[in-house]
C-alpha cells in the first residue's frame, strides 16, 4: 500500500449536489431551502441550543442537588504520604512554600494533614488544616503544627 494508492470506501463518498442550475435540475429556483426565511437566506446560522421556540432540553430537564459556592476545596495529605515525601525531598519543614517548589501543589492551592499512616519523623508543619488525630500524630513525634491563614 502506497500513498498514491490509497482511496476512500466503496460509498464514503458522494458526489455533491449541484444547486440552483436550472428548474430541469429539480434543484433550480429556490436550491431546495424553500421559500423566504432566514433558513433561505445567505448568511443564517441558527442560534446554539435554539428549538424554534420549544422549551430547550437545559430547561425542560429537572436541576438535582446543590452546590456550595463558599466550599474550601483542600489538597490533602495523609501522615503517610508526608513521612515518605520528608525521605524523598530532604523536608524538615512541610509548608506550602516547599510543597510548591517541589511541584506538589499549585499556589493557590490550601493544604490540610489528615492522620492516615505513621509519622516518625521529627517534622514541623505550617499548613491551612489538621484534623484533631493528625495534630495529636505530629505532636506525639516530636514535631509541631502551625494553622497558616
């Protein structure tokens, strides 16, 4: 098979139709759009969504549940995952401006220590949130946790 061999499926293609050529065409006078109209005009284009004055489907479809606008989305990380960071980064202090420059989080992003998994070693902590177990975790190591606004 080459390049110059290649060529569409039997019935891909279609040959296209000829319009306004004449009333012996069957496709002369009005080129098969119908009389007056926007749709028979040069230029129409129909408005995105619009259903000829029918209820649009965003309308007519029921709206379920509910969102919060003032919901503080969190980037959390399990004591785990931060006591296997702290061995690969070299981190004594985990806060958002090492977080950022190692790529972890974005920078606006606000960061909360949850207490899944062990922590042994000795680190301090200036993050947005802790849970309770988490502080008693880092607190019980040997560390110390401050809440950064």
């Amino acid at each position: 098979m080459k390049l110059h061999t290649l060529k569409p499926a039997e019935g891909a293609t279609h040959r296209e139709k000829r319009l306004g050529r004449g009333e012996a065409s069957g496709k002369g006078g009005t080129s098969t759009k119908g009389n007056k109209g926007g749709q028979s005009r040069a230029g129409y284009k129909s408005k995105m969504a619009h259903e000829g004055g029918q209820m649009p489907i965003q309308r007519r479809i029921p709206k379920r549940g509910f969102k919060n606008n003032n919901r503080v989305e969190f980037k959390v990380f399990n004591l785990g995952q931060i006591e296997q960071l702290a061995e690969k980064y070299g981190f004594t202090e985990v806060s958002l401006e090492n977080l950022y420059i190692n790529g972890l989080i974005s920078r606006t992003d606000k960061v909360k220590v949850l207490a899944n998994g062990e922590l042994k070693a000795k680190l301090s902590f200036k993050v947005n949130a802790a849970s309770e177990k988490a502080k008693s975790a880092i607190e019980a190591a040997g560390g110390s946790l401050e809440i950064v606004k």
